[in-house]
C-alpha cells in the first residue's frame, strides 16, 4: 500500500524566501522519491511568492483554524502519517488529528528551536550574556510539550538536540537528526566566477527573520564602517526577502550601504559577490543564507552563532570571529587575499559534500519514519509524558477551540 503523508504547514512554503521554505520542499521532495502521496494543507494565504505544489504533484487543501471542518477533512482522508511544521501547527491541529486518525504517525519538524532563539534574543535586548537558563521560559514549555505529544520530532540542529537531550532531558527515542537534504556538488574548473571577477560584499536573508533584521542593523553601526576605512570603495548589498520602510531607509549610497531588496536570483547576486556576510547575534537552526553562499562559492564571515550546526569537524567556509573589530578584520582579509579565500571556497563543497551530504541522511529518516508507524502502539507506551500531555491539551485546547468556533459562527 502507498504511504501517505499529511503535511500541515504554518505557511505555504516559498523557498525564494526562507530557509524553513526550503527545508519543507526537500523534505516534500523526499517523500516523493519514496512514491508516497503527499498532501499539504495550510491554513494561511498563499503569496505571490509560494511555490507551486500542484506542479510536482502534491493535493493542497486549504484549512480553517479552530473549525471543526478540519476533523471531517482529516477523518475522511485517514493519512498514515501527519506532520507538522512547527510545534504552533502541532499546538493548533496536534490533538484533532490524535482523535480522528489514532493510528497515524505525528511527526514534528520544528525547524528551529524557537525558545532557543528567542531566549538568545531575549539576552541581546538585556545585553548580556546567554545562559542556558534563560531557556526555561513559558515558551519553552509549549515547544517541549509539542515535542513529547509528537511520536517523533525532525531536529536540523545537532546542537539543538543535544540540547534537548541533555538540557531537556528527552529521550533520544522521540528525535531524529535531520539537517539540510543536499545533493553532491563538483568543483570543476569555471565553474564560478573567480577571484578577480567578483566584487563587493552581501548579506541575504528574509527581514521578516527578527535575527536577520538584528544583524544587518549591526552590520550597518558596527562592522560597515569598519570595513569601509579600509577599503573606501568596496560596496556591501543588502537583500532579502519582505523588506519594510525601516529597511531602505537604511540604504545610503555615499556610505557604499546599499539596500537591494528581494533577490530575483540568489544564484546570480551570490555569484557576483565576493564575500558574504553575516553578523548573526541570536538564532538558531540552519541558516539558508550561508548554505546558498557555499553552493555558488562564496566565501562567508560569520559568528559561533551563524555557523552553529553548519560544519561539523569540517573546516569553515571563510572565518568566524564575533567582536565586530575582528569581523571587519576578517571581512578585509577574505576580500583582499586571494589565496586565502580559494581555500575557503574549497571548504564549501566539503562541507557541502560530507556534512549536508543527502545520501547521507535520507535512507535514515524513511527507515525510522515506517519503523515507527509499524511499531506506533509500543513506540507510544513508552512516551508516558506525552501521553499524559495530549490527554490534557485535548481536554484544555479542545473546548477552547470549541468555544472560539461557536464565537466566530455567532459574529
């Protein structure tokens, strides 16, 4: 019998966009190639930038939040499997697909750890120093709930499931491992531009993203000016996907500041520039802006944050320094000296080929997914916690779901 798996989304994905996009669409893609059927329902608006699912194949279904169509929808479909983007999908739709389809396999991608992220935000506005207590928040507890009500949650970060396993004390049994799905590349002769043919500096990434805003603000206060002493006529080009009033209002021509906007083409703006930068301040998971940079051979200055769970044992692609001083120290050197900055774009395709690495990881996810799903019911028994969170959400988030449906109807 084909597998079939339900995808709930937070958002339609747009990998032009985000990271989080782009993680969706491998994982969508994976499933595919196991010739699954795959569905994917939303209950936001769709934009002018998300991907179309319909063109590879995927039913999308268009959902309603705290409405009980939902229940009739996912009760007459019966998926095998149901996952989750994001633990607030797993909050708002996790205990209807529990009671309507028991015996499917509720899988969480949390993308980030957000309490992570927003803990080290939270650090940054107090300026001082992130601790791992910060870490028990309100928020955190919902996200760690989630996590115990799934039967496996999809951690990108090996940072982040260290934490949770030895933080958190979750036991490994309901993570799994899996980063960036990526294919190969071959570093051949011309096959991007040189040294000498490119030119400039960038930073990328959607300034929806309150990390990404963070750090171009930064960029601009602290690091820029840095960098512009020494090279007076370099130019750094800001792009991004979503960017407000607040944003080009930072563009200043004089200062070489250039606020670009959403990219049309990654590809071809990476592919001019010669450094990336990212002066990443909080954060967490996988940065897509520097996993791009790699794939069109684009040497990076970045923090211990930015390259978090990004290289494992491999040597990084550029430099990671965090004192802004030696960002703009690091920045000059990668732009000025050619052979270091070959070596760096050397480092790209090995950590792209061995850390990202699909093969790699691919087989793994498929084989504990249909393990898990054929092992559901002992698989569960042994998650006490979880069970006894979802008993309590179903009765909590239930009727107050209930009582939001019964108020929209009236009005």
């Amino acid at each position: 019998m084909k597998e079939h798996i339900l995808i709930i989304g937070k958002v339609w994905p747009e990998p032009s966009s985000s990271a989080a996009g782009s993680r969706t669409l491998q994982l969508i893609n994976l499933f595919l190639e196991q010739n699954w059927q795959v569905s994917f329902a939303c209950a936001a608006s769709e934009s002018n930038y998300s991907f179309d699912l319909k063109s590879i194949g995927i039913s999308t279904l268009h959902i309603v939040l705290n409405d009980s169509s939902f229940d009739d929808l996912v009760k007459n479909m019966q998926p095998h499997m149901v996952l989750f983007d994001r633990f607030t999908t797993e909050e708002q739709f996790g205990w209807r697909v529990a009671q309507n389809c028991p015996n499917a396999l509720r899988i969480l991608d949390t993308i980030d750890l957000h309490c992570l992220r927003l803990a080290r935000q939270e650090a940054i506005k107090q300026n001082r120093d992130f601790s791992l207590l910060d870490l028990n928040s309100d928020f955190a507890k919902r996200e760690i709930a989630s996590i115990y009500r799934s039967d496996i949650s999809l951690m990108i970060s090996d940072y982040e499931m260290d934490l949770l396993i030895n933080h958190f004390k979750i036991d490994n049994s309901l993570l799994h491992y899996v980063p960036f799905l990526l294919d190969p590349i071959l570093i051949k002769n011309n096959q991007w531009p040189s040294f000498s043919e490119r030119e400039n500096f960038l930073s990328i990434g959607n300034f929806l993203h309150e990390p990404n805003w963070d750090s171009v603000l930064f960029l601009k206060q602290f690091i820029w000016p840095l960098i512009r002493k020494q090279l007076p006529k370099a130019e750094i080009h800001i792009y991004g996907a979503y960017p407000s009033k607040k944003v080009f209002d930072l563009n200043n021509l004089k200062e070489g500041f250039l606020i670009k906007g959403r990219a049309d083409s990654v590809e071809r703006v990476m592919k001019k520039t010669k450094v990336c930068l990212s002066p990443l301040r909080f954060g967490a998971g996988i940065k897509g802006k520097l996993i791009d940079a790699m794939q069109f051979g684009v040497p990076s200055v970045t923090t211990d944050i930015g390259a978090e769970a990004m290289h494992g044992e491999y040597p990084w692609n550029g430099i990671i320094v965090n004192q802004p001083h030696k960002f703009a120290e690091a920045a000059v050197e990668l732009y000025t000296n050619e052979i270091k900055w070959q070596k760096a774009v050397e480092n790209s395709a090995q950590i792209l080929n061995n850390f990202f690495l699909k093969s790699n990881h691919s087989d793994l996810l498929i084989d504990k997914l249909l393990f898990l799903k054929n092992q559901l019911k002992s698989h569960r028994s042994s998650n006490f916690i979880g069970e006894m969170l979802m008993h309590h959400t179903v009765m909590g988030t239930k009727y107050m779901s209930l009582w939001i449906e019964a108020k929209n109807k009236v009005h």
